[in-house]
C-alpha cells in the first residue's frame, strides 16, 4: 500500500484548477480589503447589523490666528467650524486690527481663553467643532 495518495492520478487538472480559482478569489478579497483600508471604509466594511449610534463630535483643535488681521481670523475660524464674533479692545502687543486673543463665547466654558500670544491654548487644542467663539481686536492703542 502506498504511503500517500496522488488525487491526480483520479482527476487530472481538477485540484489544480480548483486552487488557481480559489487563490484568484482570494487575492480578489484581499485587494478590495486593502482598497477599503486605504480609503477608511473599514468599520463600514465590518458594519453587518442594524442601526448604529450618531458618532459624537471629534475635538480638533481651533486654528492659531494670534495676530492675523481680523477679516482673516473670522474667515479662517468660522471655515474651521467655529462660529465667531469680533469686539475691539485696547491692545500694545499687537497692531489695528490684530487678533489678539480668541475666548470661548458660551456655554460652561464662557471666556475661557483659547488663542492668545503663546498661540492655542491646551483647551484650545481640544475645542470642539461648532464652539462659538469671540475673537479681541486690537484698536492699535495700548491699554492705559
């Protein structure tokens, strides 16, 4: 009795044909999983069951607009997802027109400072998009 057996001898081509088709298949899922990889459709991929909760709001950070002129500021933050507002306040640290420091405007955290000379703040760093936020202007004249 031999000690292996040679399927081959019984169906020539056969095996191999179903392994070429299985490894095509193969190598087919595992480019289409590479892909979605690639393009973050990960947890959608893997998503098989029913309805999934609202993701919450990621915090991402207000943009350092210290210094910038205030039509640049307001444009910048509210493209950033924070609504702002603009009020004037005596300034020498920065010149007419400057940013000179950006605050919370509402909420739990009202006036609570995220931009200022030292650039964004650590609470500024975790301000959640959609944070309205009041930017000071300077008037260009220093504080008495």
């Amino acid at each position: 009795m031999p000690d292996s057996v040679n399927t081959s001898d019984k169906h020539p081509g056969r095996f191999e044909r179903y392994l070429s088709r299985f490894n095509l298949g193969l190598d087919t899922i595992l480019k289409l999983g590479a892909i979605g990889a690639a393009l973050g459709l990960g947890g959608l991929i893997a998503n098989t069951g029913g309805p999934q909760p609202s993701p919450t709001p990621v915090a991402q950070g207000i943009p350092n607009v210290y210094n910038l002129r205030s039509d640049q500021a307001v444009t910048t933050l509210k493209t950033g997802g924070f609504p702002a507002r603009t009020i004037s306040v005596c300034s020498g640290s920065v010149g007419a027109d400057r940013v000179r420091q950006v605050l919370t405007d509402g909420g739990a955290a009202d006036g609570t400072v995220v931009v200022d000379a030292d650039g964004v703040t650590p609470f500024g760093r975790t301000l959640r998009g959609g944070s309205a936020v009041v930017v000071k202007v300077s008037t260009g004249i220093a504080c008495q």
